[in-house]
C-alpha cells in the first residue's frame, strides 16, 4: 500500500498514518511520529538526474525523520522556489519498524524550444525575445506566459498602441524531450490618436493657451505634421505638470486639476476632458533672505530678480532658485555652487499669504567652502593623460566651481578625441565636514584619425586624391615601432599629408601642428609646406575623351608658412590670438590662358597674418548646440611700392592701355604681349596687399535637439598703391559646394548652395572675365537635427536658407544686394572619412556668368560635401 503525502498542510499524513496504524499505537495530530530514514527514490524526472534532486533535498538514508514534520514541508517549498517542476509530491512507500521509506514524485515543466512571433516586423523580434528574456531551455511557467504578455501590451500601449492585443499559444514539440513551441500573436492596431482635448471651468486662460501648455498632447490637425497626436500615457501624465505649472506662471498657485478622462469616440480615436478649478490669482509680497553671510540681501535679490507686487510665477521662481534645464544657468544655486558652497541648500518658503498676496522667506543654508581634493579621468585608452590634464579647469585644491567644470566639459569636447555626448563628470565621496570633494570624468574614445580615398574623373582625365590625417599624433614617438598603432598617438599633435593628382595637375601638402609648445602653456605652432603644379593643354590634339597633356607650359605654386597661436585672458579667456609668416613662390612658364595677368614669370609673397578668434561653442566640434565661434583676420604685405622708384602710374596707364586693346583686337601682336607682360611682371613681382575676413558662427538650441545656426561672413582685398593696382592672386570665388581642394592661386573659394562652383564671381569690366571679386559677404540660416550622435557615426539633417555675393570693388559692394538660395541636406561624420554630404539647394536668382544673363533663376543644384569644416 503506497502512503501520500501532499505539499499541502499534512493533514492527509496523519489521517493515512491514523486510520492504518490506529490498532497498532495512537498518534497526535499535533506531534508527528520520529522514523529513521532507510530510502529515498526520486520518480517521473525527465531532464534531471535523481542523485542531484536527493542532494539537493538534504535527506541522507540514515537520518531520524519526523513525519509529518516541517522538514518535508520545507524541502517542497525549497524544490518549488526552483521553479522548474509544476507538481511535487511525497509517499511513503514502506514502513519497517522505525525505518520509513519515501518515494518524491516530481512532474518537471516543459521547456521552451522555439518562439515564433507575429505581427511586427522581422527587425523587431530580437529586441522582444531579449527583452522578455524568451530563449531556447528556459522553464514555461504560467507566471512567464502572464509577464510577457502584460509586457508586450504595455510596450506597445505606451507607444500609443491603445487596443494592443497580444495572445501566447504553447504546443508541445515531439522532436525534443519535454519540451514546448511557442507562438506570440501581437496585434498592435491602428495608433489611438486625440481627436479633440476639452476644458472645463478655465475662464482665466483660454484653452488655445492651455492646449500650448502641453508639450506632446497633441489635438489631431492634418497640417501639424511635426508633431503627432498620438496618445501615450507617459507624455500624458507628463504634460499634466505641465498644465499645472502653466497656471502657477500666471498667478494661479492654487489651481488644480479636479478629474481628467479620457473619452472613446471608435478603436482610432478618443477625447480628452479636463475639470479645472482656477482659484484666485497671487502676487509676491515680501521676499526675505535668511541664514546668508557670503553674500548680502541685494546681491541675492538681483540674481533671483523677483519684486515685490509682481505676480505670482511659482515656474519662474523654482527656476531662480536652481534650474536643472540649463548647463549654465543664472540662479542663486549656481551662483554658490560658482564660488565654492558645493553643500549649499536654498529652498523658498511661504510664511504667509495676505488675501491676495504670499510673503516669503529663502532660507539659505550655506555649508562649509568646498575645495577638490581628488581629480581622475577615465576612459582614455589612446590620449595620455597629459593631453586632457592640461585642459582640464578643476585642479586638486581649488575651490569647487561648477562653471570649471561645464568649461572643462567643453574643452574636452573641442578636442575632437572624444564622443562629445558622452563625456560625463562624477562628483565623488562629498564630505561636508570637510568641505571636500572628488571629480572623475568618464571618457569614451572616438576615431581622431582620418583617411581620404577618392578616385574619379573629371577634365578628360582620371583624378586620384589620397590623404591621411592624425589628429591626436605623437612625434616624439615616430622612432619607436612598439608604438605603431597604425601610427604613433596620443599626443594631441596633429599631422597630415595629401596628394591629388591627374594628368594635369599635381598638389602636394604637409601640415604639422602642435598645440601646446613647449607642454606648458597654450600655444600652438603649426608648419605647412604645399607644392602646386598645373600643366598646360593641348588642345588640338585633345579630344572629349583624352586630354593631351603640354608639360613645357604650366604654372606652380610652392609655399611655406609657420605659425604661433596662444589663448589669451582678456577680454576673456575664450580668445586666441595667431601670428603667421607666409612665403608663396608663383612660377609661370608660357601659361598664358587668361586667368592671370601674365603667362611667363614670377610673382613672390611675403605675408603676416594677424587673427583674432574667440571659440565659446558647447555640444562638441561636430553638432556644437550653443554659443559662438568668429575670427577675424589680417593678411598683410609689405608696401614695397613705397620703396621703390618705377613710375608705377605710368606701368598701370600702360597695361589697361594694352588690355583694352586686346579685347578690342581679340589678341594683340608678339612686341605687344611681351610688353604688357613685362610689365605685369614689373608690378606684381613682389605682391603687395592687404586682406581683411571675417566669419562668425552662432548656435542656439531651440527645442529639445533642434539647433539654429547662424552665420555671418565678410570678406575684402585690397591694394595700398592704386597705380600698382588690385593683386590678381587672392581673390574671392563665391558659390557651390565651398570646396577648394585645389585651388591655384590663393583664392577663398565660398560656400553658397544653390548655385554652381563659383558662378557667383563678378565679370572684370576690362576684360569681360571671371577674374575673382574684391569683396564678398555672406548670411546663412541652417536648422540642424540629430538623427544620431554615436561614436561611429553622427549623423544630422539640416535645412538652410542662404545669401550672398562678390564685387568688383569696395566702391560697388551692398551687403543687401545677394542672391538667395534655400534647401535641405545631409550630414554624416564618421571618424575614419571625416565629414560627408549632400546638399539639394535652390537657387532663387541669376548666378554672374555671361551665359547665365537673362536665363531667370539658377535653379535646383545638387552638392556633395567631402571634407567640408563642420
């Protein structure tokens, strides 16, 4: 006869043990029977070996057993805390004498072997199986059918997924032992949208002034097609402070949301109803400081910047005291923690409210004066740690200043080594007793390093560039093969090269810049050496398809510059002053094509440049999302006219006098050409001029991640002798897509979409060509919105309204006097390639080619951005 006994109360135990040994003794129902246990047998498992379920019970044949007793209870409750059997069940099998032997019945549960998921895209079925932790082996349990579906309704209810229904379907899988199939149906529906949101009792502000309050609540209208009115419960709940604090701004301290509903109108759409009590209307009264000693009542009052009789703003007021929506805000908060008082607390009080008016008191807690004590970076895998400590603002000893830390934060990330998204500043071990605190700044590592491939061709020839830039190079290493990685880091240094090359020209360019000479302070010396060859056409014997190359006729360019770039204090410590020594070297060999004054000869330049540069943009080098970043520069000649003793009125009289005659004549005899050649060569062998530039760029977040950036750019050439005149190099070529990868002569090649390369470049009077303006300028609007700002790849959309032009001269320049263009575009920066895109611009006017006149707008262009500064 088998004896049971249930993971139940033991009843059942002591009722079996009363009625079939009642003759032989009496038992209590209270106190269980002490047995010695002669065997145990484990039945019905599957999947588990029966020595690892006896160990696991701790029964050992042998030892005294009280039945029924809390120690088989206990091990029931042991084996179903595993969760991996649905019944547990105890008999006792033999009784002899004090020995008792017992059988475990376990029934394991089904485990799952494959899940199929309907109704969302294939893409999706991954993230859901991780997300419910649904995967080959694991245990089906009534608990994992309910979880996961509870699971997937609200996932997909909170994405405005309403009447989301999701069913689990199990089947049992005869290819494997004890195992389930299971299927997850999801049917999502239709997204629930808002059809209509309704105020009730609100007669202070009108409900096109509560709706606005909301920030993702949203009536459905078919012309808002930037912000949807689907309905989810969380920016629901969120948007309900929001109406709160829309009243509080207005006076409304006490108003309050009575019941909010939500109506179903069909499956697709609802209707929000809201019962609003508005109560009275408030002003601030009196508004005292207490507990301040480092700063006085008047101080205090004017950063918080609330008079008495003002009307209540509960908003404006909880933003005065510390406003968390800011990096750098202007509250009292800050205005301590700036200063030193990390442990400060300031929390506004009502003490009284006279009918209509509410007396307060901001009780000022100051602490103890805060200094750093431990200061550490993380993350820097490939950058030493003497490249970021020299950035950083916050030193061991100073005293704590949150604004040190945001500049640091923004040093960090001009540096371009780094995801600028992620640079994120620990405050660690605060011990106000003390008065002290540690910083640690985690860092995550992004490309720095960029390489440029391209091959094409263009002009009836094949074009081939290939550039390799290092922005974070070590030099000192470049001996050390340890230290290869493919190339010495970690430095801070920057090294580049570049070669493009086709069968008419060759550029050549080396630039090395270090920014920190010396290791001490901040300043930069740069060296460039560049090496420009143009060859010259054969055109009777070229062809559309192959371009006959004339290598006894062309025309370079050799130069070198150095440079020193150091931060200066004042006015503030934004500020970059640059100094340059320039030496250009310009060779022409019977190159007489018309673009410059003339074919055979030389022209030298000798040049400093002065600039003035302040960068305050924060968000990093690729997306900044706030601040300004201009330059102002100077590039300057000596007046060697000045010194000289030609009658350079007479040279320039001479040359228009053979110029104009010329175009008249369509070319002019050999004694002629040589002439005006000679004296082109007589005025321009050593370059004398001044160029003057600026640009300025501003960025403002408007909303959430939506930049602005605006732009400003000015540009003029000039000469310090009219009889010399206006130098043929140097000169501004406007329109395009802005890329001057090869320019030959000096020239500013100026961005502006929606027009072809340069086509916004003014016809010379005396000679009827595009010869390069004098003076340009240029405003730009762009919206700009990330897409995403992972390390890989940043990528953003933008669209962009521009204007601008060139003149001939000072005398003809009108700032308002542009050509407009609009568009969108695409941005894709990836640290390995640098910064590609597309622009599509339209251009609204005639572009300044001779062929363009009279033929109305430019037109759709199309641009693609390789390289292009961010």
């Amino acid at each position: 006869m088998k004896r049971f006994i249930s993971f139940e109360p033991f009843i059942t135990l002591l009722l079996i043990f009363a009625t079939t040994f009642c003759a032989a003794q009496e038992l209590s129902f209270e106190d269980g029977k002490k047995y010695i246990l002669g065997g145990l047998e484990v039945t019905g498992l599957q999947s588990y070996n029966e020595q690892t379920v006896k160990t696991y019970t701790g029964l050992r044949v042998g030892q005294p057993i009280t039945l029924p007793g809390d120690e088989i209870s206990g091990i029931i409750n042991k084996l179903w805390g595993l969760e991996l059997f649905k019944n547990i069940d105890f008999y006792i099998t033999n009784i002899d004498g004090d020995k008792v032997f017992l059988e475990l019945n376990i029934i394991e549960r089904p485990t799952l072997s494959s899940v199929t998921v309907n109704g969302v895209k294939p893409r999706k079925v991954d993230d859901i199986l991780k997300d419910t932790d649904l995967k080959k082996g694991k245990k089906i349990t009534e608990s994992l059918i309910a979880n996961t579906k509870n699971y997937l309704d609200n996932k997909y209810k909170k994405q405005g997924f309403l009447n989301t229904k999701t069913s689990i379907i199990v089947a049992k899988d005869t290819s494997e032992t004890n195992a389930q199939k299971m299927v997850v149906n999801i049917n999502k529906g239709d997204k629930v949208k808002i059809k209509k949101i309704i105020f009730e009792g609100n007669e202070q502000l009108s409900d096109k002034k509560l709706k606005g309050a909301f920030k993702k609540t949203k009536e459905k209208r078919f012309w808002r097609f930037w912000k949807k009115s689907k309905f989810i419960e969380e920016d629901y709940e969120n948007d309900l402070e929001l109406l709160s604090d829309k009243y509080a701004e207005n006076g409304y301290r006490d108003a309050r949301i009575i019941s909010d509903s939500l109506i179903k109108v069909d499956e697709n759409n609802i209707i929000l109803k809201y019962q609003i009590e508005e109560g009275n209307k408030y002003y601030f009264g009196d508004i005292d400081f207490v507990g301040n000693s480092v700063y006085s009542d008047r101080q205090l009052a004017a950063v918080l910047g609330i008079k008495k009789g003002d009307t209540y703003n509960g908003v404006l007021l909880r933003e005065r005291i510390a406003d968390d929506s800011k990096p750098e805000p202007a509250d009292v908060t800050s205005l301590y923690q700036n200063n030193g008082y990390l442990f400060s607390s300031i929390n506004p009080v009502e003490v009284s409210a006279e009918n209509d008016t509410i007396n307060f008191e901001i009780r000022v807690i100051e602490g103890k004066e805060t200094f750093l004590n431990h200061i550490d970076v993380v993350g820097n895998d490939r950058t030493n740690d003497h490249v970021i400590y020299r950035e950083l603002r916050t030193r061991p000893g100073q005293r704590y200043d949150k604004s040190n830390i945001i500049r640091t934060i923004r040093e960090l990330q001009q540096l371009g080594y780094f995801d600028a998204e992620q640079i994120k500043p620990d405050i660690l071990n605060p011990n106000p007793n003390e008065g002290t605190v540690d910083i640690k700044y985690n860092l995550v590592e992004s490309g720095s390093s960029q390489i440029e491939l391209q091959g094409g061709y263009g002009g009836g020839g094949f074009i081939g560039t290939l550039g390799l830039s290092f922005n974070n190079f070590s030099i000192k290493n470049i001996l050390k093969g340890e230290a290869y990685k493919p190339v010495p880091m970690g430095d801070g240094q920057t090294f580049a090269m570049r070669v493009q090359a086709s069968r008419t020209f060759r550029v050549y360019s080396l630039n090395f810049a270090e920014p920190w000479l010396g290791g001490r302070k901040p300043v930069q010396f740069s060296l460039n050496l560049s090496r420009t060859q143009q060859f010259g056409v054969d055109y009777n014997n070229s062809t559309s398809s192959r371009i006959e190359v004339d290598k006894d006729r062309g025309f370079a360019i050799t130069g070198i510059s150095a440079g020193l770039a150091k931060r200066v204090q004042w006015p503030d410590d934004y500020f970059t002053i640059s100094h340059s020594l320039s030496y250009q070297l310009y060779e022409f060999n019977n190159y007489d094509i018309g673009l410059f004054n003339f074919g055979n000869g030389k022209s030298n330049s000798f040049a400093y440049t002065l600039g003035i540069s302040r960068n305050a943009t924060s968000g990093g080098r690729i997306f900044p999302r706030g601040g300004s970043n201009f330059e102002v520069t100077a590039k300057l000649t000596p007046p060697y006219s000045l010194f000289s003793n030609k009658d350079f009125e007479a040279l320039r009289d001479r040359s228009e006098e053979l110029t104009l005659l010329e175009v008249q004549q369509g070319g002019l005899s050999a004694a002629d050409d040589a002439e005006l050649e000679d004296i082109d060569q007589q005025r321009f062998r050593w370059l004398e001029y001044y160029k003057v530039k600026f640009k300025g760029d501003w960025y403002t977040t408007l909303v959430g991640d939506l930049v602005m950036r605006t732009n400003a750019e000015f540009g003029f050439l000039g000469n310090y002798n009219n009889d010399v005149g206006d130098v043929p190099f140097e000169r501004f070529f406007v329109g395009g897509d802005g890329l001057g990868n090869f320019t030959l002569d000096g020239r500013d090649v100026v961005q502006l979409r929606g027009y072809e390369n340069q086509s916004l470049t003014p016809i010379d009077p005396l000679t009827g060509q595009q010869e390069g303006g004098l003076v340009y300028n240029k405003f730009s609007l762009e919206l700009r919105y990330p897409l995403t700002l992972k390390p890989s790849a940043s990528i953003y959309m933008l669209a962009f309204m521009e204007g601008g032009n060139a003149f001939n001269n000072f005398q003809e320049f009108n700032p308002f006097q542009i050509k407009r263009s609009a568009g969108v575009g695409l941005r894709i920066f990836m640290p390995a390639f640098g910064l590609l895109g597309i622009d599509f611009g339209y251009g609204f006017d005639e572009d300044l080619r001779p062929q363009s006149i009279g033929n109305g707008p430019s037109g759709l262009q199309t641009h693609f951005i390789i390289g292009q500064q961010f």
